[in-house]
C-alpha cells in the first residue's frame, strides 16, 4: 500500500504529511540555518503498520538532501530509520 500514498510537504506547519481516510499521519520538523531536526513520527493507530512511517521519514531525508540540510532528530523513529537506512 505504501508505494500508492502521497507524502504532502505542509510548509506552513512545518511537517510532511499522509493524508489517509480521516487520518493525518506526520513526520514534523524545525529548521535552524542549514540544519533540519525532526522532532516527531505520528501515526495514528487506524494507519499502523503500513509503512507510513517509513514513508515519511525517507521523504523527509529525501528533501534534507535535495536542500544540503543537515540532519538532526529529536525522534526515536526516526533514529531507528536511519540506523536502517543509514545511506539515506
């Protein structure tokens, strides 16, 4: 299911989102100079298990590359992504 979800880059609320049924499913973040830090992975239960999770954080690294941002995290989930993934 994962490959048919769009993850919407919602600058005003600083997050990348999946918007699914009735649900937001989001990845939020701040950005300080060069350096984006991801502060927290929400998936509403409804959504778990669906790799929506995965497909935000990816995103998120996806667009911290295209940018030349550094990286920080403030979020498990995201720690473990990357500790998975370490060459995104």
């Amino acid at each position: 299911m994962r490959s048919n979800l769009t993850v919407i880059h919602n600058i005003e609320q600083k997050s990348f989102e999946v918007h699914l049924d009735s649900h937001i499913a989001e990845l939020n973040y701040y950005l300080s100079e060069d350096t984006i830090t991801f502060t927290h992975t929400g998936v509403p239960s409804a959504l778990e298990g669906r790799g929506i999770g995965s497909l935000l954080v990816s995103s998120g690294l996806k667009y911290a590359k295209e940018n030349n941002l550094n990286v920080k995290s403030l979020c498990w989930f995201v720690d473990k992504y990357r500790q998975r993934h370490p060459s995104e």
